[in-house]
C-alpha cells in the first residue's frame, strides 16, 4: 500500500499522514512510501530538491519507525544507512 505522499496534498497533510502511518500498517498490507526529495520537505526547509537529503532522512527514519516496509529513495547509499540504523534501534522493540 502507497499512501500518496505530495500526490495533491497540502504540506500538513503529507506530515499527518507520515505521523499516522502505524495506522496503515495495522491492515497488514506491506506499506511503500516514497518521500525523496518531495515538495513537502522543500517547503519546511525552504531548499531546492538538491538541498532535501537530511529531511528526506527524516522522513525515511519516522516511516520506517511507524512501520513502512518499503522506503522509495534517490540518495540509495546514504539512505540505506539511515534505514540500517533505524531498523537496529527498532528491531527488539517489543510490539505493542
């Protein structure tokens, strides 16, 4: 399941729908988001695409926390660090 980040939302729309995404891996569907570079970072940065790598981290960080499967990226390299780490701080987290 792909929840649409930037497909015709508003900034605080792709940001609640990040901060609820556990609600959509409740269902049980594996859960795809792709945040890379989005207008929605560049908008709470105030950057060009080029200048979203540490906000597009972030986003990649809390989707994987709250439970994406799937993280679609352009920066692969750094990115699969952050996904890495995040998924070790996360990994013995007991579920609730």
């Amino acid at each position: 399941m792909d929840p649409g980040i930037g497909f015709g939302k508003t900034v605080s729309q792709n940001v609640e729908i990040l901060r609820n995404l556990d609600r959509l891996a409740a269902t049980g569907f594996p859960l795809l988001v792709g945040t890379s570079r989005k207008s929605f970072i560049g908008a709470l940065l105030k950057n060009p695409a080029e200048g979203r790598i540490w906000g597009t981290g972030a986003t990649v960080a809390a989707s994987i926390i709250f439970g994406a499967h799937l993280v679609r990226v352009h920066d692969v390299a750094a990115m699969r660090e952050i996904a890495g780490v995040t998924d070790a701080i996360i990994s013995e987290r007991p579920k609730a």
